[in-house]
C-alpha cells in the first residue's frame, strides 16, 4: 500500500491494514472494541477514545484518516472512509450495516444482514455528539454538524447544518 500504510496477512488473506503503529498512539489506554470481518485501516495519528467500536463485515472496510479523533462511544459500522483531521464526538453512530426487516416471518433477531451504500466523511469535519449518519451518505470537506442531528442526506462542503433531520443552517465560508 502506499503512503506508510502496511497490511497484514492471516491465512494468505489480508485482514487488516494499519500506519506505522498499534494502538493508534493512544498510549496504551484507551479500551475499544474491534469487530472486524473486513479491513481496517487507522492512520497512527488517529486518537480513539475508550468506549469507541469499530465493526465490520466482510468487504467493508473503515479507513480513519490523519489527525482524526474519536471521542468516547462512537461508534463506526460498515463500509466508512474518514478524512483527515475530523473529529467525531461522543456518542455518535456512524453505521451502514442494518437488517432485512421486510422478512416479517422471522424474528427481527434472526434476520439477515443487508448491506447499504458506503460512508464518506471529507477532511476537516466536525460531528456533533450524539449525532447518526445514516447509510449513503456523503458529508464535505470542512463541514460542521450540530450535536443530535440526524444526517439522512449528503452535506455541502463547508456547510454548518443540524436538527432532525438535518438541514443546512449557515455555510463557514460566509464568516471568513
């Protein structure tokens, strides 16, 4: 891979990806939990916060940029690719992996995974706490999301938005 990025093998396939070093410079403290049936591929100047999960299924792969900071309990599902220098708050879910509820005669429990529409987080983003996003979505470079928003549609770059559903509120380009 290029740009420092390193793979590692299990079994002659590639499970996992990663810069330079593990636990991602966070001192060795932080707890977080790992799920992944894909790839992960962390920047080593990520910081992520205890309580954070990261998980994914076969084919997905959660790729977190330069910089980037995950503040306790977020948590990141499926197929994601984070920017550089982004901060994601506490609490928020970033997730594009759900279930077939249309199978109505099973139990939502035994229901089977479906796969969304990938994630895409520019460079300098800030994600408000308890925030989702939802499967799909495009957020753009230098963007700012309120806390509690629900974001179920692509954001402009630069664009400040929030509420539920979120919707463009200001741009920061019209404070330089």
């Amino acid at each position: 891979l290029s740009n420092g990025w390193r793979n590692i093998y299990f079994c002659g396939l590639k499970v996992f990806s990663y810069k330079r070093a593990y636990p991602f410079e966070n001192n060795n403290k932080s707890n977080f939990v790992l799920d992944i049936g894909g790839l992960l591929q962390i920047n080593s100047t990520c910081k992520i916060s205890d309580g954070c999960v990261l998980q994914n299924a076969p084919g997905d792969t959660i790729k977190i940029g330069k910089n980037t900071i995950l503040k306790p309990y977020a948590i990141l599902c499926g197929d994601i690719t984070i920017g550089d220098n982004v901060i994601i708050d506490q609490n928020v879910v970033i997730s594009t992996l759900g279930y077939d509820f249309c199978q109505v005669g099973k139990p939502m429990n035994t229901a089977e995974c479906i796969k969304n529409p990938s994630i895409n987080i520019q460079n300098d983003v800030w994600i408000g706490a308890n925030t989702t996003v939802a499967p799909g979505i495009n957020i753009g470079c230098g963007a700012v999301i309120y806390p509690n928003s629900f974001v179920n549609s692509d954001i402009p770059a630069y664009a400040i938005v929030g509420g539920c559903p979120a919707h463009v509120i200001d741009s920061r380009l019209s404070h330089i």
